[in-house]
C-alpha cells in the first residue's frame, strides 16, 4: 500500500533512510560523510520538519506489520540552484528529492510502484516535469530512472557530508493535463 506519510512515520522514516541512503553512496565515500549526511538531512527531527512542510509530499510503501519498506520526498517548489534552473529552463518542477526502497524488496516492483505514485502526485500539483539529482556513479539507480523515463539534462554538486559529490539532473516531461 502507498499512502501519504503522517507526523508519526518521522522515526520510521529516518531508519528507513538509514538503511537505504548508504547504498546510493559512491564508492569510496567515507562512514563520517554518510553519517553526518543522515544526521543533516535524514534524522527524525529533519523528517518531522519535511512532514510539517507544506510544499513537501512523503509518500510511503507500507507492507504488512506496519513497516515502511520505501519512500520518496517530492518537493513541490522552485530550485535555487542555479545548475538545476539552468537544466530545467524555467518549467514547473516537482523535485523528487529522495526514492528509496528497503533492500529487501529491490527487484520486486516496489520502486517503479512508488515511481508511479510520486509522478501522479507531481501531475496532481500541476507540475511540467518532475526532476532529481542522482550521483554520477550510481549506475544501478541512473538505469532505473532511465527506465522509467527520465533522461539527463545537466550536472550539479551535491554536499555529502563535507564532500561534494558530482550529480546528475535527470528529468522526466509529465503529460499535459487534458
């Protein structure tokens, strides 16, 4: 089941992340980095802030028990960075900040299922395109998304840590509304 996330998933959701973000580390990215990163970005009270936000969507895949085996963040508001304002050329974006499924269900349909429901969403907002930063070595990720439908248009940095990585801005045209 996929459902909009709630105040009380804020825990759940920064294990969730702490298991997952890792994996979409480039290699060779170091423990502190990583930590740091989650505790910045990923940590319970970061999620809670997301959930109170309301150009912020979290959307969950909920399997049985309870627990949250994936998760995307959309942000539903205009880039200040000047790269991703350059690639998206002024159209209506919906981010699409974080796309992560538990280990566990990789292979099983449950990213594309999530992809699905975080595109209708930023169709619902009236978005033009829907885009993401994704690391310019995360080969594994870069396919999926290509896969369902996105292509490159540009690069950024991204801070991880007290690094700064190399990203790629992928994004995907939404259909015109009818």
């Amino acid at each position: 089941m996929i459902r909009k996330a709630v105040a009380g998933d804020a825990a759940a959701l920064a294990d969730l992340a702490a298991a997952t973000f890792p994996l979409a580390c480039p290699p060779g990215s170091s423990t502190e980095d990583i930590r740091l990163h989650l505790k910045r970005t990923l940590s319970e009270d970061k999620f809670a802030e997301y959930l109170a936000d309301s150009k912020i969507a979290i959307l969950v895949l909920e399997q049985g028990g309870g627990r949250l085996d994936g998760y995307t963040l959309l942000v539903d508001r205009q880039s200040t960075d000047p790269d991703v304002l350059r690639a998206l050329g002024g159209r209506r974006s919906v981010e699409l900040s974080k796309c992560y499924v538990h280990p566990d269900h990789h292979g099983r349909g449950a990213a594309s299922t999530l992809m699905r429901a975080s595109l209708d969403w930023a169709a619902g907002q009236g978005a033009a395109s829907v885009w993401l930063g994704v690391n310019s070595q995360n080969a594994k990720a870069i396919r999926f998304y290509e896969k369902s439908g996105f292509t490159n248009v540009g690069t950024k940095s991204f801070t991880l840590g007290d690094s700064v990585e190399r990203d790629f801005i992928l994004e995907m045209t939404l259909p015109a509304k009818g």
